[in-house]
C-alpha cells in the first residue's frame, strides 16, 4: 500500500534509520522530515528529490496520511500537528500510551512501537501494539516498516509494550555492560587490555554462533564447567552471588520504570 504524504517528525538514532528505510521502501509520494537540527541522518544526497522536505518548522508537516513520531518522550508534550481525522500515527517513544497519543494528538489510529539499536544493521528487535480503529492495510504498512529492522512481534495488550521495553528496548546496554565488566575482569587477571577486548569479543561471537531458539543453555553450560574444574569455580561465583536474582530484579525495574512512564500525564 502507498500512502500519499508522510511526515517523520524527529531525526535522531532510531528516526535516522527509519527515513532510510522509507527511501528504500519507496512507500510514499512525499515524505516531510521534521527536526531542528537535522544533524543524524548522515546519507542525505547532496540533490534531494522533490518528494523529499527537510524542515524544522512542524507546520510544514500539514495533513499527512501517516506521522511517524520519533522525538523522545520529554519531548512529546510540545507536540502539535494538524492533521486529518483519518491520519496513522505510528509512535516509537518509550512510556507514551496510545491513550496519550489519541488525546494529545486528537487521532484515533495508532500504532505504538518499541524498536532497539540494532535495527541499524537489521538485526533489531520491533515489538508492536495496534489499537482497533487502524485499518489491515496500515497493519500491512506498520510491519513492513518494522520488518525492515530486523524481528517482529505483534503484540494483543499493549502492556506487553512496557514488557518487550525492559527487555529488548534496554537490552543491548545490558549486553555492553556485561561485555564490559568480563573485559575488566580479564585484565584483572593480567591479561593487556587489547588483548583481553579481543580475546572478550571474539568469545561472546562464537558462543553466540553457537546458539538457535531451541539451545538448552543448562545442557550447554555443564558440557563446559566439567566438575572440579575452572569453568565450575566461576559459575559457583555467579550462583553464590544470586546472578539470576541481579538480572531478574533489574529487568523488573526497567519494566516498572516502563510502567511508571506509561501512566504519567
């Protein structure tokens, strides 16, 4: 489906990549890009097309079929568009409801998404809620677009929203800052840092080029940690130090603070 005019209003990270994505998908006959500075999207052509408006001034955003909102959250509430009663709003602002979206905005389809990082190289994670009023079409739209970022959910509750945010929305610093804590410790036991960074790195790769959605972990770790053994000595560390509890507690909060945001006004 081609929607005649879309706005995408906010160019950082996530707003950055999703305008390159619509490029590809062609899936307009004119795309506004709303923000102040313009400073992320690092592959502008020199000449743009004529179907293509950067602006700063969100008037220029008028009566859209679909607006994309990816400004962050504190953001939100200077928001004012003038838009159509059937406009599409797809929103990926962490902690903004459809509830909020549809009064603030006066709309009544939504779509309300939580993407990551890595959907930069396709390899993201996109969970999504859709209220009852968008079309099978625009569900078609909606995922397409996601799609392009790499795994889809489509999600019934959009309390699941605030769930997949905890996990997959903060996920990779989570993974960064496990990565960066066994790199410290490897040059804890002397190893230089340049060697302990690569020795980290290339191991997290290969024990994740090991692994599928039917991996059984528990099998995997005690083929490893042989008894007696080192592999042992440190995974009796993490157990003794309630490690399961640390990471359930701390996806807990994040789902919380997701929660805690949702319900602000």
């Amino acid at each position: 489906m081609k929607r005649n005019k879309i706005a995408l209003i906010g160019c950082g990270v996530m707003g950055s990549i999703i305008f390159e994505i619509l490029c590809k998908m062609k899936s307009f006959e004119k795309l506004v890009v709303i923000d102040p500075n313009l400073i992320n999207i690092k592959k502008i052509p020199k000449r743009l097309p004529k179907n293509i408006v950067f602006s700063s001034n969100i008037n220029d955003s008028s009566l859209c079929d679909v607006y994309i909102i990816a400004v962050k959250p504190q953001d939100f509430r200077g928001i004012s568009i003038n838009s159509k009663k059937d406009s599409l709003i797809i929103s990926i602002m962490a902690g903004i409801s459809v509830n909020e979206l549809t009064k603030v905005l006066k709309v009544k389809k939504v779509v309300r998404a939580m993407p990551n990082m890595l959907a930069k190289i396709k390899k993201g994670v996109v969970g999504y809620y859709v209220n009852g009023t968008v079309s099978t079409e625009e569900k078609i739209f909606a995922n397409n677009l996601f799609s392009e970022m790499g795994t889809t959910f489509s999600f019934t509750s959009e309390n699941e929203i605030d769930m997949i945010t905890s996990v997959s929305g903060s996920g990779p610093a989570y993974v960064y800052y496990m990565i960066d804590c066994f790199i410290n410790a490897a040059c804890s036991v002397g190893l230089k840092e340049n060697e302990a960074r690569k020795i980290v790195l290339e191991t997290v790769k290969g024990s994740l080029a090991l692994v599928d959605e039917k991996t059984n972990f528990s099998e995997l770790i005690k083929s490893i940690a042989s008894k007696g053994g080192t592999t042992e000595s440190a995974i009796r560390v993490f157990e003794d130090s309630k490690m399961d509890k640390i990471w359930a507690g701390a996806i807990k909060k994040a789902y919380n603070r997701a929660r805690e945001l949702s319900s602000l006004k």
